[in-house]
C-alpha cells in the first residue's frame, strides 16, 4: 500500500507536458479565394429573402391579430411562443422580458390570470418602403384604450413584425 506522499509524487510523475507550437495559416491560393466568396453568396441567396408588397397579403388582418395576442399574452392568458412564427428574434425577446415583468405584478398583487376583454377599433397602416408595412391598432378595453404599434417586413414570402410597441 502506498503512503499518501508517495501516491501523490506518483501523480506528478505521470504527467505528460504538451508544448503548443503556433504557425502562421498560409494565405488562400486562388481558387480557395473563389470558393470562399461563392460561399459568401450562397450564404446570402439561402438567407431570408425580402418580398415586395405586392406579392404578400394584406397586412390589416395579421396587425389587427398580432395586436389581440400580444395584449393576450401581457395578461397571460396565451403563451408567447405561439407568436413565434410571427415575430422576428429580437422582437420575442422584447416580448419576453415584457411577459416576465408583468407575471411578477400579478403575482405581487395577487390577480389571477384571466383573458382580457376588448375589442379591435381601428387600424391606420402606411407603407414606408416597398416590403414594409407600419401600423397602428386601436384596442378598446373596460379601463382604457391603448395603441399597439407594429412595424411588419416581408420576408421569405410572409409577414414578419420587426417592431411590436404597446402604448
């Protein structure tokens, strides 16, 4: 049996030391140069592609739902990922942070989770650019009205909202 200073001088011995040698990487040859900038490419041909207006349908209905569900899911009566589909990376995490926030004052106050009630008024749109649609949805509820803004780009043949603001 071997003593615990002898198991450990054992260990030291036993270790293998590894010397790292760095060398600089050659330069591309030109054919690998091409092949990298036909990647580039690909990359932006398989990337999301925008989409004019006139060939993605009308707006008003997807504003005026998006609306609906985003003030669904700030009373936590809808969950947020089933706007996923809808909304751009960015947007969701918005969304996310809005979500956890006002989970925690129900909770402080003690409210229970119900479907708000309200109904849809108007919608005013604009098209600042081709592919891109902003707009304004008119939400009517007991308490008060608010103003849902959103900001809709057409990619990939589709509605996509890359702004979403509760007023």
């Amino acid at each position: 049996m071997q003593s615990p200073l002898t198991a450990h001088a054992t260990a030291e011995q036993s270790v293998v030391r590894v010397s790292s040698v760095l060398r600089a990487v050659p330069p591309l040859a030109p054919d690998e140069a091409g092949s990298a900038s036909a990647e580039h490419e690909n990359t932006e041909y398989f990337g999301a592609q925008p989409a004019s207006t006139s060939s993605l349908p009308n707006p008003v209905p997807l504003m005026e739902n998006l609306a609906r569900c985003v003030l669904e899911v700030l009373a936590g009566a809808r969950d947020l990922d089933q706007l996923s589909r809808w909304v751009a990376d960015d947007v969701y995490r918005h969304l996310l942070k809005r979500v956890v926030l006002s989970t925690r004052a129900r909770q402080a106050r003690g409210a229970p989770i119900g479907r708000p009630s309200f109904r849809i008024g108007n919608t005013i749109t604009c098209e600042p650019a081709d592919g891109v649609v902003e707009g304004v949805v008119i939400v009517h509820g007991k308490a008060r009205t608010r103003a849902v803004a959103i900001r809709l780009e057409g990619l990939d043949k589709r509605w996509r909202a890359s702004a979403i603001n509760v007023l």
